[in-house]
C-alpha cells in the first residue's frame, strides 16, 4: 500500500467535494449569523434589570452551554419527529448550530458590554437618549472591539463543528469525503482532502479575522479618552 496522490489531486478538483465545500461554508454563514442574533438577545436578557428576563436567558445559556452539540443535533433531527415535529437535515443543522453558538456567544457579547464604563450609559441618558439608541450609538460601538477577537475564534470553531452535522445525513465536506471513501476505501486520500479543505479554510478566515480587527482597532489605543468619549456623546444625542 501507498499514498495515492494522483487520487487527492483528482479530488480536491472534484464537483462532488466542492460542493461540499459550499455547503460547509454556507452552513457556517447562516449558523453564526443565527448565533450572533440570538447572542445579543440573550446577553441583553442576561443584563436585564428584570429577573424573569434574565433568568430566561440564563437558563438558555446553561442549558446550550451545558449539553454536547452532537446531542442537540441527534435532538432536533430525529427526537422531534417523536412529537410530531419533522425538521429536514439541513433545518435541524441550522437551527441545532445556531442555538448551541447562541449560548457562546451570550457570554461573549454580555462581557463586552461589561467592558464599557457604566458612566457611559449615564451619560447618555443624561443627555434624553433612550435605552435601545444609546446601546446601539454609543455602548455597542465601544464593545466591538473586546467582542471581536472571541467571535473570529467561535467562527473558525463553528466552520470545524460543522462537522459533526454529518450524523443527521448533512451532504456536508466530511459526509461527501465519507460517500467517497466507501466507493473507493482510500481513506488516507480522502481524509487528507478534507483535511486539506478545513485547514484552508480556517487559514482564510484566520486571516479576514486578522484584518478585522485591525480595522476595529484604528485610531485606538484602549479606551476613548474622556473628552472623546463626551464629544461621541454629545454628536449621538444631536443627530439623534
């Protein structure tokens, strides 16, 4: 026996593996943009002067947080059916993906906002602004920064998690890499593909993150000084 790479070369160039490329991109899209919404929400809750609503986000977190994401997907893909409530693969790996990533990025998000000096929000209430556009003109713009590097890493984490929505019968780059093996029983060759896909990938998006957060980090050294941050304050409540 011998590593074939003639058979990693014709399959890296594959239509049937590109397309499992896509969908593992795609799916990564979607779930941390499901994620992200529902990580706001929650750390919004989580900071909430309300019990009931912070305990509501509360349980979410400890719930998702604390049960493996390999249950959760078996959960939505084949427990539901036994209530009557029949999701396809595709919709069991977004809605089991985003969920789990919801609960990460919960804890994420509510620490950024922590970050933020409480006199911030102060001010702009002194200054008439409501709650939703003071978070949303001056606390989240602040945040981003100490939210940033964490969600890059949860990214990069989700696109390799997607992985695992190849045990509810997600054509997926691991599931194809797996339809082929089974034809052909040269695993080496194609989980080298795979591998060869993943790392790529993650390097790609390594890389974006990089950028990003240099892009966010322009013009700062830390926190805003004082009259800067009064002068953000007051140009928020004038173009309100």
């Amino acid at each position: 026996m011998h590593f074939n790479f003639q058979v990693v070369w014709q399959n890296l160039v594959s239509p049937y593996i590109l397309g499992g490329v896509w969908t593992t991109v795609w799916l990564t899209l979607v779930a941390m943009a499901v994620g992200l919404v529902l990580g706001l929400v929650a750390a919004l809750g989580r900071i909430s002067v309300f019990w009931p609503i912070r305990g509501v986000a509360s349980f979410y977190v400890w719930l998702f947080r604390g049960t493996p994401l390999l249950v959760q997907l078996i959960l939505w893909y084949s427990g539901l059916p036994e209530i009557g409530i029949r999701l396809t693969g595709l919709e069991s790996a977004v809605l089991g993906l985003g969920l789990n990533e919801g609960a990460y990025m919960c804890e994420i998000i509510r620490a950024g906002l922590l970050s933020v000096d409480g006199g911030q929000m102060e001010a702009a209430k002194a200054l008439g602004m409501p709650y939703a556009l003071a978070m949303r003109r001056i606390i989240i713009p602040q945040a981003i920064r100490v939210i940033l590097p964490p969600t890059g890493n949860e990214f990069i984490a989700m696109l390799k998690n997607t992985s695992l929505v190849s045990v509810i019968a997600v054509s997926e780059l691991l599931l194809r890499t797996e339809n082929v093996i089974s034809t052909t029983f040269q695993t080496l060759e194609l989980l080298s593909v795979a591998s060869i896909y993943y790392l790529s990938l993650t390097s790609l998006f390594t890389l974006i993150q990089g950028r990003v957060e240099r892009w966010s980090q322009r013009g700062s050294s830390g926190s805003a000084p004082p009259k800067r941050q009064r002068a953000r304050l007051i140009r928020a409540g004038v173009n309100r």
